[in-house]
C-alpha cells in the first residue's frame, strides 16, 4: 500500500499555511496527487436579529465566507508553487461542511487537517472535523496539532494498540508512514491475556506483522488498570521524543452529537505531535 491520493482541508486561519505546507512535503514524499479542499457551512443568523434584515445580515455573511474561500485557494496555489514535483487541485463547497468533507476524503487515500483550535473556530471552521472525517469516511485522518511546529514524521512512531478492531485498522492504514519511521513502538496500556485479543505474549503478534513489512518495532507494556490511556500514551510520546502517534478512533454518531471513547477524546483535545487515526 502507498498514498497516491492526500486530502488537505485549507481555511484562511493563522495555521493554513503551515498545514498546506506540511501537505505538500507529506505528498511530494510519498508521491501523491494532493487536493485542497475548503469547506464552510452556510451562515446561520442568531434569532435576535430583526427579520427586516435577515437578509442583509445572511448576505453580508455569505460574501465573507466566500472571501474566506478566496484567501483560502490563493494560499494553497501560492504554496503549492514552491514546492517542485506534486500534482494539485483545488475544490471548495458551502453548505454542509462536515459531509462534503467525509465524501471527498472517501476517495483519498488520506486526510490530513487541523485539530481543533478553539480560539480560532469561527464562521468557517466547523468544530469536530478530525473525529467527523475519520467516524464518518471510512479514512484515515492525519490531524496536526494547533500549537507548535512540526516536520514530516521521520523519526519514531508511538502505536496505541490494544489488539482491536480500530487499533488494527489504524495500524494498516499507518503502513506507508511506519515504514518511513527509524523506529516504532508497540505501546500497550492496562494489557489483558485474551484469546481474541492479545495473545499470551502481549504485543508479540503486532510486532512480528510490522517486522515482516522490515519496520523496525519494539513493544512497551504498561500494567495498571487505573491507567488513563490517553494520557499514558501523550506523556510517553514527550518522554520518548515520538514524532507520531498512531491510533484507533473510538466513537460512534449519535444523532448529531460525535460519541468518543476517552483516550480518542483525550489525544484530541491535548494532542502534542502529529496524530494519525483511524476507525
């Protein structure tokens, strides 16, 4: 397996252009086509505005969400030119961000984006994108943390496993970026002997399936049930200098409210290094 097809999701943010940069050396790295994509959500006008100029309020609104889209475009075309070798593209859709998002990423091989960054969500952010695309794609999203700077994973990768499905799906999904890697570990948090789980040998049978694709893997056990995973996997990344961690999505949709299990929750929202994830 190898990514031919990235998806980068562009706003006009403090963090775009780092984003799309990041994109492009990910693209030109693995030798993929890349596409940009801009999303926004109609605007909404808050009830207290007399309805004499909902109107002009929804107007005022749309125009500057389309001079967000502008901005947008001209910073991943101004990007894109300095950067030899990668094929482009460029699209962007109002209306329903979170679905266009999850239907384009379907036909990417992957989706790489920005974690959450509250002080900025705005008119043409919509929160919840990381876990939306991953839950609602069937891809695997590369989020970027919102704070600090951050080269192309080289170095050493942090894997979450706990021998599931989600952590399973991460895992091959992560394949092409693990075999870029100096050095990944099996990081294995609270482990219990399971016939359909991990084996009598916690960790042995992950390991011999990344040695057998030539990555270079060691496992690390960590016994305690009263471990909080996220955390536990967050303070081993910083204390091991792990420039990527990789990781099931646990979650579902219900209704409209996104449902995550907490160590999802927990890498989401204090994520220190690029994450990927899958579900």
């Amino acid at each position: 397996m190898s990514y031919k097809s990235v998806l980068v999701l562009v706003d006009s943010g403090p963090r775009a252009a780092k984003r799309v940069n990041f994109a492009l050396k990910f693209a030109h790295q693995h030798g993929a086509r890349l596409t940009g994509l801009y999303v926004a959500d109609h605007p909404s006008v808050i009830s207290s505005i007399s309805g004499n100029h909902v109107p002009e309020v929804y107007e005022i609104l749309q125009c500057s969400l389309e001079e967000d889209a502008v901005k947008a475009r001209a910073l991943f075309e101004h990007e894109a030119k300095q950067v030899d070798g990668v094929q482009t593209e460029w699209r962007q859709h109002m209306g329903s961000a979170i679905s266009t998002a999850c239907v384009n990423a379907r036909y990417h091989d992957l989706t790489i984006l920005g974690q959450d960054d509250h002080k900025y969500l705005g008119r043409n952010t919509p929160s919840g994108l990381p876990e939306a695309i991953a839950l609602g794609s069937g891809k695997p999203v590369l989020v970027l943390p919102y704070a600090g700077e951050f080269d192309l994973p080289r170095h050493h990768a942090l894997i979450g496993w706990d021998a599931g499905r989600e952590a399973t799906r991460a895992v091959a999904d992560a394949l092409p970026l693990l075999a870029c890697m100096q050095k990944v570990t099996v990081m294995i948090v609270n482990p219990q002997i399971s016939e359909h789980g991990h084996g009598e040998v916690v960790g042995a049978d992950i390991a011999l399936f990344l040695a057998r694709h030539a990555i270079n893997v060691d496992v690390k056990r960590e016994p305690g049930l009263n471990r909080d995973v996220g955390d536990t996997l967050l303070s081993s990344a910083a204390d091991m200098n792990v420039d990527l961690i990789v990781m099931g999505l646990y979650g579902h949709s219900r209704l409209l409210e996104m449902v995550l299990g907490g160590a999802s929750r927990t890498i989401l929202q204090t994520m220190t290094v690029p994450v990927l994830l899958s579900h």
